[in-house]
C-alpha cells in the first residue's frame, strides 16, 4: 500500500500496488497532468491489514503452515485465505440465484 500526494492540491490516494507496479514506478506520474506525485508512505499491504482490520469491523485469524490443513490453505490462497465481511446463507443464495439443488445443469 503506498499513499501518494499531489504536489500542489495535496489531495491523497492510497494504491494498492503489486511488486511489479512499484518497481516500474508509472504511479508515480499522475495521468491527467503529467506531475510527478509525492510517495508519502509505503506500507506491506499485510502490515497495513494487521494495523487496521478493526476499523473495519473485522476479526484476523493466523493460519499457521505447520499443519498439513495450514500448508494447503496457506499455498492454495497465496498467503491471504479470505475476507468475507458477513455471512454468507448458501441457501438463501441458491434461492436468489434460482438454483436448483435438484438440477444437475446449474453445477459445473
């Protein structure tokens, strides 16, 4: 997560940026002027999640990769499991999206 600022107006944007978009740095240059922006924080995107899952109203569970359960979970979603904000009823869904549990078409 990086937080940049405009030079002149000092309006803030935070992005969220993959290894690869921080090393070319192109977010850097604000497209519609051309201006050189000013990076005023960089921040892990884990780091910033572990400081603010809070405000978010979220709970944070360590996943450990010591157990044969952790290690599939762990490889299978790349480090970061999910982040569901309520519940999910698969019945209501289904119901919603008109899916039959009885029609063999609607599974893939």
């Amino acid at each position: 997560r990086v937080m940049v600022q405009h030079p002149s107006t000092k309006e803030q944007d935070p992005l969220f940026l993959t290894d690869l978009e921080m090393e070319n740095g192109e977010f850097q240059k604000d497209k519609s002027t051309g201006v050189t922006l000013d990076v005023i924080e960089k921040i892990d995107f884990l780091e910033w999640l572990a400081d603010n899952y809070k405000t978010y109203g979220a709970q944070m569970e360590f996943v450990t990769d010591r157990s044969q359960e952790g290690a599939q979970f762990v490889k299978g979603f790349g480090g970061i499991g999910g982040l569901l904000r309520w519940q999910v009823n698969w019945a209501e869904m289904d119901d919603y999206l008109g899916i039959d549990d009885d029609d063999d078409d609607a599974w893939i």
